[in-house]
C-alpha cells in the first residue's frame, strides 16, 4: 500500500505523539479489503492523566490570549487543512471506506470551514454593558474550561472539527476521543492544530472505546462533554454528565422524515432522497430514510428512482468514479443485512438493491422498499446503512402527524412547489435541522442538531458559541451600600 496509514503513534498529547503499549489494542481495518492497515492502542489511566493536566494548563494559557490571536491559530489551521486535502481525504476514506468522490469535497474542507468560521467569530465574543439607573453591571463571556469531544466513526475529520473549532474559539481546550472504529484522522486534526501555532496540549487526541470515552465523562477535572453517536449512548453519557453537572452536546440519532408532496418537482426530490440515503452509504445522522411520498406520484417517484439507481458505482473507494463504498465496519453491515431481512419479511416491496456482493470489503447494495407502513421496523428504527423506506400518504394533517410520530427529532425535509405548504409543513415538523427543496446540507453558518431523543445543543453558527462557554455577570455599585444594620 502506498500510502502508510499506521499513525506514529495512538495518541496526540501535549504537543506530541505518545504510545503507551500497555492499553488494549485497536485493529484499524479497511472497509473496502478487511486488511488491518494500523494499530492503535486504547489510553491507559496514565494516558488519560497527561491529557487531563496538559489540557488544563493549557487552556490557561490559551484563555490568556486575545480572541484575535486564538482565532489566528484557528484559520491558521484551516489553510493547512485545506492545503493537505487530498491527502487527509486519502486518509478518510481509508478510515471510514467513504469514497474519495466524497472525501475530496466533504470531510477536511467541513473541517476547515469550521475551522475558519469559528476563528473569525473567536475576536468578537463580547458581554454586554446594562444600564442599572445609576449603578450597572456587565457580562462577561467565560470559557467552560476542559471539554471532552467523544466522536462517532462516519466523519472522524468533520467531527473532531466541529467540536474542536467552538470550543478553542471560545477559549477552551480539548481532550478528543475518537470512535474505535475510525481512529486515525483525528490525529492529523490534532497535529496540524498544533503545527498551526495552538499551545502543547490544547487538542488533545486519546483512543479507546466507550471505557475510555466513560472516563472522561466522570472526570471531576472535565467542565464540558460533547458527544456525537447513538441515542443509547448519548443516555449513557449525558447521564453520567449529570452526575458532574457538566456542559453536554448529545448530537444522536436520527429516523428523519423526507415529504415529497404531489407538486414536486420530481427529479429534485429523488436527488434529495439519493442524498438523504446513498450519501456515505448511508451513514449519516440526518439522513432522510422515511420518505414519503404523495400517494399519485408514487409510481412516478419509483420510476426515476430506479433510472437513477442505474448510475451506482460501487467499488474502489480510493477511485475517484466510485460513488458508493463499503459500510464501515462488518458489525455494521451484518446489522443493515438483518434490518434488510426484516424489511422482506414485514411484507415491504424491494424495489432496488438489497444484495450484499460476493468477495472482499463490507458492500451492501443501496437499497429501496416501498409499500413500508408506519409499523415496519425499517420504519421506525435507525438503520444507519443504504436503506430507503417509501411510504405514501394523501394529505398534508396526516403526513405531519406521521412524520412527527417517532422519538427522534434531528431533521425532515420537504420537496413542494407551493412555497406557502412548504413553510407551513416544516413549521410543524418536530426537528431540529430543516430542508425545503434540498437534503442534507450542512453548512457551518446554519445550526446543526436535534430535538426529542436526537440531541441536546447545537454545533455549527453563532449558536454554537452558547454550548461552549458561559456568561458571569457582574453589578457594579456607584454609591454607598445600604443595609438594614
Ligand atoms: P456509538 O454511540 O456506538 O459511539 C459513539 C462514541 O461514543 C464512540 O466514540 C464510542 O467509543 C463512545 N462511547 C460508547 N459508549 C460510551 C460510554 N459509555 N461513555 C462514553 N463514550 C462512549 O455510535 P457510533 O456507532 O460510533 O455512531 C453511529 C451513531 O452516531 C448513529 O446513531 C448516528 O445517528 C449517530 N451520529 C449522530 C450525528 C449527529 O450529529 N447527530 C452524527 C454522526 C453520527
């Protein structure tokens, strides 16, 4: 192999690259062969102590610093970022099997986005002045302190990223864990911070599973956690986050609702749909995967679905024309085989895919069924693979009610002509990230996240700003203190 995956060592502390054997090892296996292309190990408790103490002198130091000078160090960082694209795209897709197509253009340019927009915000986080009548006060926004980012394994890059740029801009520092399944980009972030100007131990990168991810959680030295992952985690954490009473971002899962009303344009719907379900194959939070569709133009949809269907690459992810790789992870892909089954025998239609094909790499084929009812499992369970759900209704009152029957919230989109319905259907969908003639778009300057069981907080824009630091306030006297004795 050309390109050497195997980090110089697991983890990335106090400015430098640090080994410790004694943790258990992480095979880091290549989607789209099954070779294992490094080995990591997880943070022992000794691990865990440097991060912890490196962090918090850190952010001492960095808080210390002028918001311009942080911001600097920040965008700084993008232009590295963005300077070494390909070749962090090479690395992304060897972590997660995600084809380079997407790579290229979706994971260290998000990250750098991030990067950049966050350093531009970090010289402008001001209080305010409030006039008291004669006396007054301020505020004064204040950094949390040490934060924990713990990431999910579709987006190591974006995701180190987006926790990362909030909280350094704010005056914080990191301690980033990583998912076990996709270890490695999340160094490079960690190094090219650091070569971009940020104090040793600012970002602070350690491996390890969901023990080391707990740790964290309930270390008393830990201000802020911020998780991206399952809702069955994200209870976890946030509960343990309690205990301590810390910050937390739970950015969880997602069955998000996607309603193509009768007046679609059609073509634009279907490529929201390919969007909202194909996309990294499917492993996105957001993504789209109950998509209903107005009973009348249902044959229609399928239709161009399936002529759409026909312009699948699937193969070498590091080929440029491969659109659709492997799952990340055989555990993954045996979980989107069962949730396949289940389809077929819960009597819903296959229409396109559902083949997993012969040889090396965890492939599935990007799969639809229609004729699925609110009561099928691939209805109502995330599935966090290729698996598209088409559902049909026949008005607006009863698509909204359905749409918004499930405990999760993270995002719903809507594909209709009439401007007015579009409006009025989002303003009644219980979500918490929206789209109107479009799927999936995450731009930094818009927030992201969830409501219900999907999350607590939001990343990306000036909301972002909010989870990652706090307002002290001060009332300034101007004359004598008056007192009952
Ligand atoms: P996961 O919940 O299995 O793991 C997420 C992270 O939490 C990993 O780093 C894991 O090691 C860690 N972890 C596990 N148990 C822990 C514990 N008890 N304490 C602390 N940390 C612990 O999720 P996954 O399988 O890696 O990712 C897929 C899930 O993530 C899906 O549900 C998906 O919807 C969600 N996701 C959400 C977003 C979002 O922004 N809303 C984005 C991507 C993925």
């Amino acid at each position: 192999m050309a390109y050497d995956t195997q980090p110089k060592a697991s983890h990335f502390v106090d400015g430098a690259y640090l080994e410790d054997t004694a943790g258990e090892l992480i095979e880091v296996i290549y989607p789209a062969t099954g070779e294992v292309i490094a080995r990591v190990y997880a943070a022992t408790d000794a691990v865990i102590e440097a991060a912890i103490t490196s962090g918090r002198r850190a952010q001492a130091q960095w808080a210390a610093m002028s918001g311009t000078e942080r911001g600097r160090v920040l965008r700084r960082a993008a232009d590295i970022m963005r300077e070494r694209n390909h070749e962090l795209s090479v690395l992304e897709t060897f972590d997660t099997g995600k084809p380079l197509q997407e790579t290229l253009v979706a994971d260290a340019t998000s990250g750098a986005d991030a990067l950049e927009y966050f350093g531009g915000l970090a010289g402008s986080l001001t209080g305010e002045h409030v006039n008291l009548g004669g006396d007054w006060g301020y505020t004064v926004r204040e950094p949390l302190g040490l934060c924990v980012g713990i990431g999910a394994w579709n987006y190591p890059t974006q995701i180190a990223c987006w926790k990362g740029a909030p909280a350094l801009a704010c005056g914080n520092a990191m301690i980033f864990k990583p998912s076990e399944t996709t270890p490695l980009c999340a160094l490079k972030v960690a190094e090219i911070l650091h070569e971009a100007g940020a104090p040793a131990g600012l970002y602070n990168v350690i491996q390890g599973m969901g023990a080391v991810g707990g740790k964290l959680v309930t270390e008393p030295r830990v201000d802020k956690v911020s998780l991206t992952g399952s809702v069955p985690t994200g209870r976890k954490v946030y509960a343990a986050a309690a205990e301590g009473m810390k910050h937390v971002t739970m950015e969880l899962g997602g069955k998000s609702p996607l309603i193509v009303f009768e007046d679609a344009e059609i073509d634009n719907a279907v490529g929201g749909a390919i969007n909202g379900n194909f996309y990294s194959t499917g492993q996105v939070c957001s993504n789209g995967t109950r998509v209903f569709v107005h009973s009348s133009i249902k044959d229609a949809f399928l239709a161009r679905l399936k002529g759409r269907m026909a312009g699948i690459v699937m193969g070498d992810p590091q080929d440029e024309a491969t659109n659709i790789g492997p799952m990340v992870s055989q555990r993954q892909r045996d979980i989107v085989e069962g949730y396949i089954a289940k389809g077929k025998a819960e009597g819903a239609t296959l229409i396109a895919g559902g083949e997993t094909p012969e040889g090396a790499g965890f492939y599935i084929q990007p799969t639809v069924f229609a004729d699925v009812t609110d009561e099928m499992t691939i209805a109502r369970e995330e599935i966090f693979g290729p698996v598209m759900a088409v559902l049909t209704f026949d008005d607006e009152a009863e698509v909204i009610a359905r749409a918004n029957a499930t405990e999760f919230g993270l995002s719903a989109g809507v594909f209709t002509r009439d401007i007015s319905r579009a409006h009025r259907v989002i303003g009644q969908l219980r979500a918490g990230s929206c789209f109107i003639n479009s799927y999936n778009d995450a731009p930094v300057e818009l927030p992201f996240g969830g409501v219900k069981a999907s999350g607590v907080g939001r990343e990306n824009s000036k909301a972002a700003i909010e989870h990652y630091s706090q307002l002290k306030s001060v009332y300034v006297r101007m004359g004598d203190v008056e007192a009952a004795f």
